[in-house]
C-alpha cells in the first residue's frame, strides 16, 4: 500500500507541467511507462476540465481471483492550480502467484530465483527507469523555476529517450515563446515610460466614455489624483454642456473609426485657461474592433497668441497700406484747401472780421486733419511723434465741447478736473485721440437709455515706485463689460457693436498710446453696470509754459523760374498763383513726361525743381534723376503724401535739395522755395539736407 502511494505521488508531480502545457503525447508515453509495471492494473489521467486524456489498461498484468486490488486516485496542481487528475489502479496478484509456485516447488530454490529475479529487476529499474526519471524530475524542477538551459538526457532507452527528446523540444518551444513575452513585455514598458514622461496629456477612454487610464501630465492639469480619474466619466471633469455639445460628438466620430482633431480653449484647475490642440484616435483591437478612444492633449497658448499677433501685425501692416494708399490724394486735398484758405487769410480779410472768423475755423480744422493723417501714419508704421511738456486740461474741455455738440441731449456731461494744472510728457494730437476714443465709446454705450458721461483729471502718488502720475478717467453709467470679454477689449478689430458701428481699433489704439507714453491703463465695470476707464500718465517735471502763435511773417519776395509738378490739379494751381504772387516764373506741369520733355527742352531756363514723389507714368524720384543727369546743381525739392522707408533712404541722395510732405501751406511753401534758392552757388549739402 506505501509503495503504490509513492508511486502515485511521483507520477503525479511528473505530469504536473505536461498537463499545465497540455503535452498529450507526454502524457500517453509516461501512461506507457506506468503501465509496465505489473503492479499497476490502469492508469487514468484527466485534464483540469475532467476529461479523459489516457485510459490504459497494462496487458500483462496476472490478476487471479482472489488477489487484491486497490485504487488510487491524486489531483495534479501546477503552481497552485490543479491541471488535472491521476487513477493507479494496482493489484498484489504477483505476490499471490508466487505464493503457489513455492507451494508447488522447493522453498529454497523459489527464494533463491526469487531474490535473483528481484535482484535483477532493482537493477534494472533503478538503472533504466528511476535514475532517467528521477534526472527529469530534476530536470522539470529547475525548468519550471525558470532555468531554461537545462536539457534533458538523451542518451536514455528506448521510450525514455524520445520522452525526453520530446520535453527538450517542448522546452525549447517555451524558450521562444517566453523570450517573445518578455520582449513584448520591455516593448510595453517602454511606451508606457514614453507616455508617462510625455508633457502631454493623454487618455485611454472606453466606450462607455469612462477612463480606463491617464499619465502624469493628465494628473498635473487637473490637480487630483489618478484614483478621481480612473473608472469615472468623462463628463465628471467638465460641465455636462461642454460635454454634450462638444466633447461627445467628436468621440462619437472617433468610435465609427475617424481620427478628430479641434482646438478650443479649456480651463484647468492645474494650469488655468489655456488653448489645446485635442486629437481623438481609435483605440483598435487585434481583430479590428474598436475598444475605446487615445485622446492626445496639446498646449499650443502660447502659439495661439503668436498666431493673434501675428494676425495683429499683418492687420497693422494692412492699415499702414491702404493708409499710406489714401495719404497722397487726401494730403492733395488738404493742401488745396490750406493754401487757397490761407492766401484768402493773406488777402481777403483786411477789415474783414467774419471773413477772418470762418477762414480761422477752416484752417483749423484741416490743420487738425492733417495732423490726424500723420497720426494715422505713425501709428500704422509705429514710429514715435514729437512729445512736448503740456497741460491735459484744455485737452479735455475742447474735447468735451466738441462732443456736447455730437452726442444725444439725454446724455449729461461732467467735468471734473481737479488739477487744472497738471502737465504730462506727450503728443497732443495722441492725447485727444485718447480722449476721443474714450468719450466716443463711452457715449455709444449710453445712446438708446441716457446717462451721465463724466471726464476727470487729477494728480496721485504712487507709494510704490515713488512716482507722480496724472490719472486721466472717463466714465459712463451704461451697460458695463462683461467679465468673460474684460480681456480682449484691447484687442485689435475686437468690438462687440452691430456691424458697421465700429471698427474694433478705438481701444486698441488707446492701448498703444499709454503704452507708448509710459503709462497705464485700468479699467473697472462693477456688475451692477457703469465703466470707467483710467489713465495714468507720468507727471511732468516742469508747467507748461502758456505759448502763443507766433505772428505770420509776411511772404518774401523773390525771382526765379520754377518748374512745378504734381498730378493734383487744384494743388498746381494753388502753388502757380502763390508762388506767382511771391515774384517767381512758374511752369507747371500735371504729368510727369511732360514736365521731362519741358525740362529737356529748356534746361538752361529754370532755376528749381518741385515735384510730386507719386505720380502716373514716371515717380517724382525718377524725374529727378532724369534732370539732375542733364543738370547736377539743380536744386530740387521732393514732396509726397506719405513718408514711405524708400523715400526716407532716397531723399539725401546727390542733387534732392529737401524733402518735404505735403499739405503744403504758403509759409511752408514759401520759406523752402527761399532756402532752396538762396543756397550758395545752388549747389547741394547733403549733409545738411532737411525733412520738413
């Protein structure tokens, strides 16, 4: 009874790793061996799910009638998990056999034979099966701890050794696939460091829309821990809307098996508000089936504001065009307008007080428009204009008195100017453009229900920086802003009126002069409605001095032939009739050919050259270099309408006396024309050469 136990415990750990492996043909060949052993009637073995994998019975086993028989019947584990089952089958009926031959025989001589026989097949066993067996189960031992350099003995007989050429084959098979695995499994770890280490979030989302898992990057932009994010909704992280209208349908898409990308600015409790390029990828199984969605996160913020500044940059580039495209003829315009009202000053108005009067307010306000032009052309090619020492206070009373006249009676205007005196470092021209703006926007703000617009002036100390700032406010009692648009409000082309009630450049261009002048801009709208705007400009050193006019001088006379160009017509004849009227000979010309084929056939007859920089057929520069080739002391003066960079580089070129930009007014005129003539010789300095 002890030594079939152990028989069946040895078998049972022998079959152990074939069952786990499903090695059938081991499993019939070590059935084979048991069943040569004559103590063993049958041997059953049976896989984990209880089904027979061998049944054999031995044939050679002598079973009398009164011998006896017993069954043993032991589970087979492979690591802790049973892969099958083992029934022995055994008998004594040899020991009965020999029982009667004794009987039969001479006890002495059956002892002897016996104890030869069993000598003999001790023998035998111990050489060709228990040591092979025992060697494998060595064997088996250190191959299931993972040791696959060991090999099984082939040099065994006859079934044993293709038992055991068949296990070092199927070791050799386990090998490969479990170097496969291990390879599959540093493949693994290596995307999951790339992953992690990523700056980027990524999700893995199934197709319930829960978060099966997230790396480091997600956890960071959300500042919470990885167990809040996984195996819960999407929509935990966002608001039901945003998930509904945005997020679910580009998942949607992303489950029929389409890649979907947008960009959208999202906000983060780790990182605030930022713009993110979210791509959505299929996540595919081995047979093609779609299991969830790999959502990729990029932060691109600050390329977004780029983008916009670029977008700015080409915006501001488009003005300065079409604003130096208009320049020329609008310039054209004003000089007309200038020097015909200015000869009419000159002229008409002797006694004349009205007259003086209105020709007073005409030139007034072109020369405003024309210092707006220029305000135009430096803002658009972001150059600096004069700064002088100057009071904000007239500023604001003559701005406020032009739009008292501008805006509905229903709106109710306040001056608060707590310091008259207060004087700021800047360009007048920027600053009632400031003023304007405000005012303008301020009133729109208030057009259909009344209110009170109110513009202050005071001086404050900074305690900070130690500093004096002259604080300039404008306020309204309208609407106010709302807190979702408070930050592009500066934003160029940004405006919320109806189309066609603004350009969306009003605050931008506010932006641009405080910045621009050193100061700061603050801007506060409480929810219960109303906006003020405040400016905070560095305070000047010294007062403005009170300054006047200085008187006109009278017109100098003078002698000369000139030849004047210019496409304008109204601007030649302006000229022609001043310049006539100062003493000189003037030939003027409306194309540029022709005032070349007039210079050409009469180079000796003029004294000084103007012409027009813009104009059809031939540049004013081109004509210049044409005359100047014939006759090189020539003076000429160059005008233009815009100050373009050619012309900036171009006008201290050998034989350009001056270069001035238009309107022209007739002291203007009158003093380059002078200048010119009067240098020694009519010969050039062009060291010396003036811009006007």
């Amino acid at each position: 009874r002890t030594e079939a136990e152990i028989k069946t415990d040895k078998a049972v750990l022998t079959l152990a790793h074939p069952l786990w492996l499903f090695d059938a043909r081991f499993v019939r060949k070590f059935a084979e061996i048991l069943t040569n052993d004559r103590s063993v009637i049958q041997v059953t073995v049976r896989d984990e799910r209880n089904r027979i994998l061998v049944d054999r019975q031995n044939a050679h086993a002598a079973v009398p009638g009164r011998s006896l028989q017993w069954q043993l019947e032991r589970p087979v584990y492979f690591q802790d998990r049973e892969v099958g089952r083992l029934i022995m089958v055994f008998t004594n009926s040899e020991v009965s056999l020999l029982t009667r031959q004794m009987l039969l025989s001479d006890i002495l001589i059956l002892i002897c034979v016996l104890l030869a026989v069993l000598g003999t097949t001790w023998l035998l066993l111990t050489r060709q099966i228990i040591a092979p067996l025992r060697g494998l189960e060595r064997t088996f031992h250190r191959i299931s701890a993972g040791d696959y350099s060991e090999r099984a003995d082939i040099e065994m007989k006859e079934e044993l050794a293709a038992i055991a050429d068949e296990f070092n084959k199927m070791v050799d098979q386990v090998e490969s696939r479990e170097l496969k695995l291990r390879k599959s499994q540093q493949e693994l770890r290596k995307y999951e460091r790339m992953i992690a280490s990523t700056t980027d979030p990524v999700w893995l989302i199934d197709r319930d829309y829960m978060v099966q898992a997230v790396n480091d990057a997600c956890i960071r932009i959300h500042d919470t821990s990885r167990s809040r994010i996984i195996h819960n909704h999407v929509k935990g992280l966002m608001s039901s809307e945003r998930f509904e209208r945005q997020i679910r349908p580009n998942m949607d898409r992303c489950l029929s098996g389409e890649n979907v990308r947008h960009q959208s600015w999202f906000d983060y409790p780790g990182c605030g508000r930022r713009y993110m390029d979210v791509i959505y990828y299929p996540c595919m199984e081995a047979d093609n089936t779609i299991s969830g969605i790999v959502v990729s996160e990029r932060d691109i913020t600050e390329q977004k504001h780029l983008e916009s500044q670029l977008q700015q940059t080409q915006k501001m580039e488009a003005i300065g065009t079409l604003a130096g495209g208009i320049a020329h003829d609008f310039n054209n315009i004003l000089g007309a307008i200038i020097g015909y009202a200015e000869m009419i000053e000159m002229f008409e108005t002797d006694g004349k007080d009205t007259l003086q009067k209105r020709i007073s307010h005409i030139l007034k306000g072109a020369y405003r428009a024309r210092d707006l032009v220029d305000q135009i052309l430096t803002f658009s090619r972001h150059t600096d204009q004069e700064k002088k020492i100057l009071s904000l206070g007239p500023i604001i009373r003559e701005c406020l008195k032009f739009l008292r006249a501008s805006i509905p009676s229903t709106i109710k205007i306040i001056e608060q100017i707590d310091a008259p005196n207060a004087t700021v470092l800047a360009n007048p021209t920027q600053m009632h453009q400031i003023l304007m703006n405000l005012c303008t926007n301020a009133s729109m703000e208030m057009e259909q229900t009344g209110g009170i617009l109110t513009a202050g002036l005071r001086e404050i100390w900074n305690e900070t920086e130690s500093t004096a700032y002259v604080e300039l406010s404008v306020s309204d009692t309208g609407h106010g802003i709302a807190a979702e648009i408070m930050e592009r409000i500066f934003d160029p082309f940004f405006t919320t009126k109806k189309p066609g009630c603004g350009t969306g450049m009003g605050l931008a261009v506010v932006h641009g002069i405080v910045t621009h002048h050193h100061g700061k801009i603050r801007v506060e709208s409480p929810p219960a409605g109303g906006c003020t705007f405040r400016i905070f400009l560095p305070h000047a050193e010294n007062q403005a001095e009170e300054t006047h006019p200085e008187p006109r001088a009278a017109l100098a006379p003078g002698k000369g032939t000139i030849l004047f160009v210019d496409d304008e017509e109204q601007l030649v004849c302006f000229s022609k009739e001043i310049l006539e009227h100062m003493g000189y000979e003037v030939q003027a010309e409306t194309r540029s050919l022709a005032a070349r084929d007039t210079f050409f056939k009469y180079p000796d007859r003029f004294d000084l050259v103007i012409t027009d920089q813009t104009m059809p057929d031939m540049t004013g520069m081109e004509l210049a270099s044409e005359i100047l080739k014939l006759r090189p002391n020539i003076p000429v003066i160059l005008c233009t309408g815009f100050v373009s960079s050619l012309t900036d580089r171009a006008a201290p070129d050998p034989g350009i006396h001056t270069f001035i930009k238009k309107p022209l007014g007739v002291h203007q005129l009158s003093k380059i024309v002078r200048e010119a003539l009067d240098a020694p010789d009519k010969e050039t300095d062009y060291g010396q050469c003036t811009h006007h």
